[in-house]
C-alpha cells in the first residue's frame, strides 16, 4: 500500500467522464474520477450502503485537496447514486490508544456485523516497537460514526521470524454463510494472511493462514460468488507517481482459508504465484490502477471501486509529495466466471482514446525478425557486452552485474529497428532462476528503448523468494527520473515466452505497449500498457542484466515479430 516490492524500491529514484460500456446497451457509468467534487485524491477506497439508502465511501488518511497541511483520519463521503459525492467528516479525531503518536491510519474496511458498523484500518506505528504496524478496529452505530476505538488492535504487530515486524496492513472483513466471520490482512512483508474472528468482529482467534506470498500481494479483498471466494490482490508499485505499475489480480477458492488459485491453476501462495488479471492499467491517463473494493447495487450490478493516478497529474503538491490517488469506479463483469474491469477494458476515460483490443499475431515479419541461425546481423548495441554469443540457433547471454535504472545506465542493451505500425514482438527466454537462493534483481527479457533514461522493460526477474514477470517503466519527471513497474504475469520452471504489442494511440500519437506472458507458448495472460513519447523513435531488443551472482545464463531462442 505505502511501499514496494524491495526490487522496485530500490530502482526508484525519485521518491469527469463516462465509463466505457463493453457491452452494447449498457447503461452510463459514473464520471471518474468520482472523488473529484469533494478531494483531490482519496485513496485505498471502500463503498458501503448505509441503513439509510446512501451510499457511504471510506478512504486512507490523506490531506483531500491539494494545499492542505493535515492529514483526514479516514475521511468519509456519500452519494445517492454512486456519481455525486459530498464530503462528511472523518471518522476519527484521535488514534486509537496503542498508536504512536507520528502513526497514520490507512486502508479502511467498513461492514455491518449485528445491530452496528465496524471499521478495520491499518495503524502505521504502534507503542509495541518502532515499525511495528497493526490492525485497529472501532464501532460505530451508522456509518457516519460516531467512531469509538476498541481498547486493544483486532490484529496486533506480528514480530517477523527473521527480526523486525511484519506489515500488518490492509484489511479485508468477510462472514460467510454459516456466519463465520474473517479478517483477511499483511502486505509484502509477510504477505498476505487469513484469520477466524470473534464472533463480535473486534479480535482474531486461532491459528492465522497464509492465502498470498510475501513480496508480490497486498491489499487483499474477498468476495463470495456461486460457491468460490475470490481473493483479489493488488502488485506492484503504489506509490510511483507517473510510473506507478499498481494493478489488481485475482484468485479463487472453495474455502475461505484458501488454497486460491488463478485461471490457470497457478497457487497464489508460491514463488511463482499466479494470479487472474482484474484490472492494469491500459494506456490512457490512469496508471497505478489498485487496491479495491466492491459494491454491488440494486440491479445486481456489480462495481468495482479503487484509487488511481493520472500520470500527467501524479501528486497532490507538484512536483512531488502525496501521491494523488482519487478513487474512481468502473463496471465489474464476470466471463467464464472470472473478473476483470469493463469486460477487460479497465479503466475507463473518455478523453483517450479506447483501449486496444487484445492482441494477436498475423503473419510473421520475417525480414525483421531473427532466429539466431548465424552471426549478429540487424542489431545495434548500447555498451556491447562480448560475452554474449550465438551458437546453436539462439543467443545465450550470462546475466551482468548491470542494470539501467537510475543513474547507473550500466547494463549492455541488444536492439534492432521495428517494423512500423502494429507489430508484435516474442522471444522465447531460457532462464533459470532456481528458488534455492536468493538472486535479487536478476532478470533478461525484452524492451523498447528510447534512450537510458526512457525505456519499458519486460522480464522475468527474481524479487528475494519470488520469480514474477516484471513490465517497467523509466521515464524522466521534473528533472529526476522515476521507475515503477506492474506484474504482467508468472514465468514459467526454466522458460518463459514474453511479448510487447506496439501501437500508435490515434488520439495522442504515443507509442503504446502491452507485455504478454506464456508458460507454453500457446496460453498467454496480456497485463499491462506503457506508453513512450510520440516524439520518441524506441527501438526493440533484449536485456540480461541485474546481478552476477550467484551466476546464471539467458538463452534466447529468437526474436520474431508478427503483424497485429
């Protein structure tokens, strides 16, 4: 919610609308973002309907609107109809007595358990020890409080097997049919647990489960739908300003206690953890697309609420500082009994142009292409590396103590021109990045580079106990430069087949990128766009690079582009 995966943090260098209908016939949406009449950004948001018919949205302590110097103790809107917000108060004007007096209240999560409302957020600092977080939890008798702390956390700070605490973050309240109730919890440190609650909702009991691995799931929410728990899980990223890569997936279970899994059967509690994509983001204004909730209104429908950056407005005082994450809401649909935003859409604005659809591959472009059968011919380098050679029909690259993020611009870069218009890009990858060791930051892949500073990178990369498939961005932002990535996928055992779809945006003329990911070669999960400049010329290559040791080699069978 607040920090990144230890990867991502430690590449960063700088610390209204109609929603699109993808079914014909369907009824407008909210405006996004639907935040914007009474806060700039309001972030981590949850909707309730209250007894009384309205509506009533909850969000992280932030300042509301841009200027302000105090932080709103979860500040709470209404609306009628899920378009037309006004503020209302905050739920607190004090910390719950076991806070630290510099501690942040974040990530609310409000329902109605018996006769009252029970509010769950995440306490940054607690009296325990410095670092240590926990989960609070106060009752109300209407949304709209007033809010009175429980004397003791409803999850307190977990101390961490290695030294430290875990982060207690982001809770998520479920009951189940029987009346069970559920208290869903953690972050990238620790990753994401599940435990029983008393039946009054205020405190964990029992031993706790683990749903989602540690450094790539947090801001866990879960619904009930026709006898499956769906987990969503946001990655990534949050807080990256115009780079942000958050995105939200998602995996499903017959027991609240999990084993979830995603489409393809992939666990969501393993290194290579899988996971469903929701929602990424698709190129237009919004980036850093996650943490969500649901609500569902009184035709059934169901909507999906979150918060969100506008990359060309990424903080509440320029040209850094908060990021500005107002909420927004978009349809939620279910094909084949999986979720994603806007029929696979995401998010919605119509000051762009509408999302492409997804991807597939024409003939292939063979002039442009290069199946490794011989010497190097067609390609350029950036810091020629000479340890990488071809032999046998395909490239094999020993990954470099190297990288391109930040300042350091070390790593060699293998590039060749591509075709114009609408291509897409594959190489099948060979890399084996066993989990018997940690191998931080190691990764090969694709990339469409504009420049050191200016690049979108697809690959496969170790981040300390996980292996996930990365797709980043660098990009210059008032005179610093700012990195973020999103998760587009799981890599396979050894090899991965990777993909970037180009295209030109009509409305804008950037160059617009959309990573695939493969475990075969055959299925393929489409994650998230970049875009470069419309005044940039990126050219298309592979990277191995990240750290030399504990040594390891990248093997490229081809690259090939096809039409799209």
């Amino acid at each position: 919610m607040r920090r990144l995966t230890a990867a991502l943090a430690a590449a960063i260098t700088l610390v209204g609308l109609t929603a699109s209908a993808a079914h014909a016939g369907s009824a407008p949406g909210p405006r996004n973002p639907i935040s914007a009449d009474f806060a700039d950004t309001f972030a981590d948001p949850v909707i309730v309907r209250g007894d009384d018919g309205f509506h009533y949205g909850f969000g992280t302590s932030d300042p509301l609107r841009e200027g302000e110097k105090v932080a709103h103790r979860i500040p709470i809107a209404r609306t009628t109809d899920l378009k037309n917000w006004k503020y209302v108060g905050d739920a607190f004007g004090d910390l719950p007595p076991y806070a630290a007096a510099n501690a942040s209240l974040w990530a609310p999560d409000v329902r109605k358990i018996g006769n009252r409302w029970v509010l769950y957020a995440t306490v940054t600092e607690t009296t325990t020890a410095p670092g240590a977080s926990a989960i609070g939890v106060a009752t109300a008798p209407k949304p709209t409080g007033p809010w009175t702390w429980a004397p003791e956390p409803a999850v307190p700070p977990r101390a961490a097997p290695g030294g430290g605490w875990w982060w207690t973050f982001d809770p998520a309240q479920l009951t189940t049919p029987d009346g069970r109730k559920y208290l869903y919890y953690g972050s990238y440190f620790g990753g994401i647990w599940v435990s029983e609650l008393t039946a009054d909702g205020l405190r964990i009991t029992g031993m706790p489960t683990q749903v989602a691995i540690d450094n790539k799931f947090e801001g866990a929410y879960v619904v009930r739908r026709n006898g499956f728990y769906y987990l969503f899980a946001s990655s990534a990223n949050c807080c990256a300003g115009p780079t942000t890569g958050y995105s939200v997936s998602v995996g499903r279970s017959r027991s609240p206690l999990g084993p979830f899994t995603d489409r393809d059967g992939l666990r969501l509690d393993v290194s290579r953890a899988g996971g469903t994509p929701v929602i990424a983001p698709n190129g237009n204004r919004w980036v850093g697309t996650g943490h969500n909730g649901l609500i569902t209104d009184k035709r059934g429908q169901d909507w999906f609420v979150y918060h969100a950056i506008d990359r060309n407005d990424p903080y509440l005082d320029e040209p850094f500082g908060i990021n500005e994450r107002p909420m927004l809401i978009d349809r939620l649909d279910w094909p084949g009994g999986w979720p994603t935003v806007n029929g696979g859409a995401w998010a919605s604005d119509a000051r762009d142009a509408r999302p492409a659809p997804t991807p597939k591959p024409g003939r292939l472009l063979s002039s442009s292409s290069d199946e490794f059968s011989g010497a190097l011919r067609g390609w350029s380098w950036v810091r020629q590396d000479p340890a990488a050679t071809v032999d046998g029909g395909a490239l094999s690259w020993p990954v470099q103590g190297a990288d391109l993020t930040g300042a350091s611009n070390s790593a060699g870069v293998l590039l060749r021109t591509p075709p114009s218009g609408r291509w897409i890009a594959e190489t099948k990858l060979t890399l084996p990045l066993g989990e018997d060791v940690v191998r931080n930051y190691q990764q090969a892949g694709l990339i469409a580079y504009a420049g050191d500073d200016l690049f979108a990178r697809l690959s496969a990369v170790a981040i300390w106990n996980t292996r996930q498939v990365e797709f980043g961005k660098e990009m210059p932002y008032a005179d610093a430069l700012s990195y973020g990535g999103t998760i587009a996928g799981t890599p396979g055992l050894t090899t991965t087949w990777l993909r970037l779809a180009h295209r030109v945006d009509p409305a804008n003329g950037e160059h617009e990128y959309r990573a695939g990911v493969s475990r075969d070669g055959k299925r393929w999960t489409w994650g998230g766009v970049w875009t470069l400049p419309a005044d940039s010329n990126p050219r298309v290559g592979l990277v191995a690079h990240g750290g030399a040791e504990p040594a390891v080699t990248a093997t490229f069978d081809y690259l090939r582009f096809y039409q799209w």
